[in-house]
C-alpha cells in the first residue's frame, strides 16, 4: 500500500514573502477539500491568514470618486442620462463624469443613495482636468 506524503501548513500567522507563497501553495492543494474534513478546516485558516497577510501588504486602493461612478454605472448598466436626478442638468452630469466640475454634497448624498456607494469614496480629492 502506498502512503502519499501530505504537505501540512503550519498554522500561525503569515510573516514573510516566503511563508505567505508556502500558504498560497497549500491553500491550492486543499482549495476543493470537503468543508468537513480537516483539509476543509485547514483551508478556511488558511485562507483568513492570506487574507489578513494580503490586506497589509498587498493594499487594494480606492478609486477615485469619478472612477468610482463610472465602474458602478458599467456594473449596473447605467447611462449618464441615468444620473440627471441625482446630480443636475444632462451637461452637469457630462462634465462631473468629465472631471471638468466637482461634486457637492448634494451629488454625492444623492449618487451614494443611488449607486449604493459608500460616501467615504464619493468624498475623496481628485484632479480636475484643465
């Protein structure tokens, strides 16, 4: 009878490049392991220690406020003529998306409400274009 060899994580937090590439190979090896089972187990660990490893060092950034609308309006198939309640005029709304006039606060309380986008993001400094 053949015994195959496990390679097993040990199971603390992730430190190092190296430690965190070692997690990444374990985590593909037991990724489709019944959630039951001890791999199973194993891999949810796994997966909260990459995670946390990954949000200090691998920090995903928010995009711009404009960039932020334009993505949710693909994301929920959106025109600009979409957006004239919740921020003006159809000429408005092409120069915000445009970067040629800001937001207010009126705008940006309207397009959280309706693009269901935190305001934290709508909030944030961006270029104007000249």
């Amino acid at each position: 009878m053949t015994k195959l060899m496990q390679t097993k994580f040990d199971m603390k937090l992730i430190k190092t490049e190296s430690e965190y590439e070692k997690a990444l190979e374990r985590l593909n090896k037991i990724f489709d392991s019944n959630p039951n089972s001890k791999e199973g187990e194993e891999g949810e660990l796994l997966i909260l220690l990459i995670e946390e490893y990954e949000k200090e060092h691998y920090p995903i950034s928010t995009p711009d406020p404009i960039e932020a609308i334009r993505i949710r309006m693909e994301e929920m198939d959106l025109k600009q003529r979409d957006l004239i309640d919740q921020i003006g005029t159809k000429s408005i709304v092409s120069e915000v998306l445009n970067k040629k006039r800001r937001l207010t606060v009126k705008m940006i309380r309207n397009l959280s409400e309706k693009l269901k986008i935190a305001a934290e993001v709508l909030v944030q400094e961006y270029q104007l274009k000249t």
